[in-house]
C-alpha cells in the first residue's frame, strides 16, 4: 500500500468513540483540502483565460484565493499534525531511551494542544472584533471576519488532534507522532 493510499483510506489508531472523532475530522480535512486546491486552481485558470483571451480579469478572483488560502493553511495544520508532518528538532529527543522520548512526546502534545486551544480563543476574539468592525471585502462585499472563520476551526482540529496523539501515547506501547504515525525514520535515499 502506497502512502497516498494510506491517506485515502485513514483508520485512526484510537479505539472507540475517539478513533471515531478522529476518523471523521480527518474525512472533513481531507475534501476540505481537496475542494479548496481544486477550487484554487480553477479560478486562478479561470482568471488567467480571462485575462490573455478576453482582456479582462475576473475582479473578484484575487480575493477568492485569499479566502482558499486562509482555509487550505488552517485546516492543513490538522491534517499535518495527523500524518505527523510537522516540523521536528529532536536532537535532544532522539538521544533518550524509548521511556523518555514516550514521556516527552506526551509533555510535546499536551502542551502543543494547549498552545492551539490558547491560539483559538484569541482567533475568536480577532473574529469578534471584526465583526464588531463590520469591515466588508471591496470586490465582493463579504464581511472579513467570514474569511477567518477557518483559523479558530483549523486551530481546534489540530488541537484536539495532538490531545489525541498524548492519549495515543498513554495508552499504547509504542511511541507515536500521531495517532497513526509512529515514532522513527525512514530511509527516504533512492539511488540515482
């Protein structure tokens, strides 16, 4: 089975109710994704005909890639946080014996998972107080703190996504980056 269909068909690696939550949210982020790249691609085509062949720019096209961009960033971070893709520096990880990089990584997610809830309540409060401000897009006429919805969801996803890994991380033997990822390297050298 090849990585891209072990992302198509993900089965969390939480037992219950949570591999259930967990299963779900990663459903949701994966044809948020998919719909915001796909919908990306056809405007800024779309834009791009219109220009070269008709003269004319779709007016509201660069907005409409903000918007995608704000949601693609904000629901990528969960399904980063999922696939254990974020960013490591684990040099002081890697030199500590299995017990202790379990134990730190439950320490990393736990207060990773803080750090996203402390992030969501302070992007709620950014969303409330552009909407006090009624501010609105110029082509479009949205309100602006509709684009910015997706930064509270996508911090409370991964959120809730590194609560799970500690929990994976307590309830198993195994070290896990992820509910689903283990702890290790792979030996991504082909030979040319």
């Amino acid at each position: 089975m090849t990585e891209e269909d072990s992302e198509k068909n993900y089965h969390s690696g939480l037992p219950g109710f949570l591999g259930t939550i967990d299963t779900f949210i990663s459903k949701v982020e994966a044809v948020i994704l998919a719909m915001g790249v796909l919908l990306m691609a056809v405007n800024t085509v779309a834009n791009v005909i219109g220009r070269f062949v008709f003269g004319q720019s779709i007016f509201f096209s660069g907005e409409i890639n903000r918007i995608l961009i704000i949601m693609i960033t904000f629901a990528g971070i969960g399904y980063a946080a999922r696939h254990g893709r974020h960013i490591r520096m684990s040099a002081i990880y890697d030199a500590l014996p299995t017990g202790g990089r379990k134990a730190l990584m439950i320490v990393i997610s736990l207060f990773t998972s803080l750090v996203m809830f402390f992030l969501l309540y302070y992007s709620i409060i950014y969303i409330l107080d552009l909407y006090a401000r009624g501010r609105v897009l110029p082509a479009l006429s949205l309100p602006i703190w509709i684009i910015y919805v997706w930064v509270p969801v996508g911090f409370l996803i991964t959120g809730i996504q590194y609560f799970l890994t500690a929990i994976k991380n307590m309830t198993s033997r195994d070290v896990y980056l992820s509910t689903s990822v283990l702890d290790g390297y792979k030996d991504t050298e082909t030979e040319v």
